[in-house]
C-alpha cells in the first residue's frame, strides 16, 4: 500500500515538472511579444523625427518634399502618442517584466521538480516534504500567474509545447505533437488566429 503511496506522488512530481514546462513556454512567448512591441513603439519614436532631419539637411527645410515630410512627421507622431498612451494603459512594460520574473520561476521549479522526479529519496516521508514544499511555491506561483489574464488558448498552446518535449499523448485527441502546429483538439489545440480572435 505505501509502495502504491508512493508511486503516485513520484507521477505527481513528474505532473508538476510538466506543467511549470508549460507555464514557462506560455511566459516565454509572452515576453517576446512585449519585448517586441515595446521595441517597435521605441523605434518608431526614433525612426520618425531622423528620416525628417536627414531629409531637411540635404534638401533644406523650404523645399516641397520638406513641407509634405512635415506634414506626414506630424501624422506619425500623433499615432505614436496615441500607441504610447496605450502601452501604458495596457501595462506592456509591467507585463513584461512579470513575464520574465515568470519565464525564471518556472524553469527553477521545472528543473527542481524534475530532479526529485529522477532522483527521489527513498523513504516517502522524505519525498513527501520535498514535494509538498515545491508543490506550495508552485501553488503560489500559479495564483500570481492567474491575476495576468492568461488565455485558454494559451494554455492549450503551452499544454502541446509540453506534450511534445515529454513525449506524452494528448488526453483530448490522444496523439503525442510532433510539431507546433494548431489542431482542432480542446486540449493541445485550437489556439491559430482565430481560436485567439474568438475568445478575446
């Protein structure tokens, strides 16, 4: 009976390091989202005012194509005020940042759950309170993770990603991923642009 005890928490440590693999995939394409999106409203805020000034140096600022590149600066400038007053509505850089924290937390319970998922004690008491300690900071983890608004899609997105890594069959549509690819599984699928589109 304790055998079976213990059997069944060593598959819990194994589920757990499962799952933060997921949650660190789901984070990590959320970073690069932001990063990339706080990149281009930077760039854009750069890019606009200098192709102005390197076109009134060479052709002057009197000159018609000025007047029409004025114009235009103008326009894209009101349109990057507008962005950035979104970005900070929107939160992007906090965002960010909480994206990263995440990405950092889920790999180091990933990589402690699956080193007591290899290498457990043998006694269950032990590998219980190892567990048990992990299994709270992961908990934890996941509440905070929760406030940020994660998407269905999303974790069905990250439940493929770890699916495929792990080398585990789907419980919707049975199959073990072998690519990226979105399917029309409720589990590890349905997360293309208009799975994302219908549940925003």
């Amino acid at each position: 009976m304790l055998e079976d005890y213990y059997l069944k928490l060593r598959n819990a440590v194994r589920e757990n390091a499962f799952q933060s693999f997921g949650y660190e995939y789901i984070f990590t394409k959320r970073a690069n989202k932001y990063r990339n999106y706080i990149g281009y409203l930077k760039g854009f805020g750069v890019a606009v005012p200098a192709i102005f000034g390197v076109f009134v140096i060479t052709y002057g600022l009197n000159s018609k194509i000025a007047n029409y590149l004025l114009t235009v600066a103008v326009i894209a400038t009101v349109i990057q005020f507008v962005i950035s007053l979104f970005a900070i509505f929107a939160h992007w850089d906090e965002k960010f940042t909480y994206s990263l924290e995440a990405i950092q937390s889920h790999n180091n319970l990933n990589k402690r759950f699956q080193k007591l998922a290899d290498y457990p004690p043998l006694i269950y008491d032990e590998l219980n309170v190892s567990f048990e300690t992990l299994d709270n900071e992961f908990n934890s983890r996941e509440q905070q993770d929760a406030k940020q608004g994660v998407q269905e899609w999303e974790l069905r997105k990250g439940m493929r990603y770890a699916l495929r890594q792990y080398k585990r069959p789907c419980e919707g549509c049975k199959k073990t991923p072998l690519s990226m690819k979105s399917t029309d599984c409720d589990v590890c699928g349905k997360f293309s642009f208009k799975y994302k589109i219908k549940n925003t």
